[in-house]
C-alpha cells in the first residue's frame, strides 16, 4: 500500500495478505497496523473464519514448540546465559557451516585450494574493497559483529607463510575513487592475486534494490587491472 501501491487501504491490505497466505505483520510502529483491521475484514465477509483459524494455528504452533506457555523452568532456553555468546564451541560451528557453504565455480589449472607447504617465498596480494573491511563482510540483517573474531581476506591470508601485500583500491562498495597504480603495483609484484569484490549493505540491501547484477562503481575495472 505504501510502497508498491498494490493496494489502497488498510483494509484492502489485510485481505490481500491474508489470501496470499500471510498470517504475521512485521509491524513498524503505525498507530494502525495492517492486520487490526482483520476483525472488520472477517465481519464483512471479505475473509472467513476458517482461513483466519488456519492462519493463527501456525503462528500458535510455533510459540508453543518455543515453549512460550509453559513455565520458565520447563524452558531450556531459560537455562541460557551469555556464556554461549561466542562461545569457542560456537565459533567453530560457524568456521564448520561457512568451509562447507563455499562454493567454487572455477577452479582453472588446480590452482586451489592454497597449501601452506607450497608458499614460503612467494608472494601474495590480497587486493580490493573487500580484502580487509570486516564492516562490508556481513549482510542485511547480520549481527553488529566483533572485530576481534572477524577474519578478512587479508588477515587470513596473513597466516599463511607467504609474503603478503594488501591494496584495497577503494575504500568502499560504490568504488567511487579508484586508485587503479595501488592495485597494479601490488598485483604486478605478485606470483598470486586474490581479488575481493563484492555489494554490501551499502549497495543493496531490503528495500534497495539494484536495476542489473553488474559490479558496482570501478570494480570491474579493478579486476581487470588486478588479472591482466
């Protein structure tokens, strides 16, 4: 109604949402949110009272599989305390979901994975906006992360026993000011060249949408300056 001018009232809204299937408002603080107007929706005849029973017994189900209504000692997440925040056995959990969520769409001349035994002596440069922002690493709707337990591109690849150099290029996602000797001096130098590209939350994110897939500002440039 707001955004997309699909419909016209608060009321036409509920409707519309609730035959499309939608049974949960996430509201943003309206005086009158969408679905208060439900009950005149159901009286009017514009919804029946078994689709609105179909909705809510999800949203019931739910809340009592969380244990909602039942007595706080019952419930382990009460149990739960800030200890498990970060918690050692939580972080390998999530190294453990990211090594197995890559995914490698080319891998010409075998030329991963890295191995530690073949790097002493050689030269590594790690260039691009996104080679060492921890801020642009993580998505929309992503934590306020930590710093301390944020590898970048860069940091990793420190820890490998390489001579390592880092060019950024730009500082940013929109690669507005693009520094094109600072990625060809790094790379030039290079026996390899990891180069890191990307959007971020400062390009696209819930409600920003962009018109093509095409890498933003002088990225590509940037590749291209970095491979050649």
């Amino acid at each position: 109604m707001l955004g997309h001018h699909y419909t016209r009232t608060f009321l036409e809204t509920a409707v519309a949402s609730m035959n499309a299937g939608c049974n949960l408002e996430v509201s943003y603080g309206m005086r009158n949110n969408v679905f208060m107007h439900i009950p005149q929706a159901l009286a009017m005849g514009n919804i029946t009272l078994q689709m609105l029973r179909d909705r809510v017994r999800p949203l019931f189900y739910t809340r009592m599989r969380l244990g909602e209504f039942d007595p706080p000692a019952m419930n382990p997440y009460s149990a739960l305390d800030l200890s498990v925040v970060q918690s050692p056995e939580h972080r390998n959990l999530s190294l453990e979901a990211a090594v197995k969520s890559f995914v490698l769409l080319k891998n010409a001349r075998g030329t991963l994975p890295l191995r530690a035994r073949d790097l002493p002596g050689k030269r590594l440069a790690v260039v691009g906006p996104f080679a060492d922002n921890p801020w642009v690493l993580f998505g929309d709707y992503a934590p306020v992360p930590e710093p301390r337990y944020i590898y970048t591109p860069r940091r990793g690849l420190e820890t490998l026993p390489a001579n390592v150099s880092f060019a950024a290029g730009c500082r940013e996602p929109r690669c507005q000011q693009y520094s094109r000797a600072e990625v060809v001096g790094a790379a030039g130098a290079a026996d390899m060249v990891v180069v890191c590209l990307g959007t971020g939350t400062d390009v696209e994110t819930e409600a920003k949408d962009r018109r093509d897939l095409s890498l933003p500002g002088h990225q590509l440039e940037l590749l291209q300056d970095a491979v050649q």
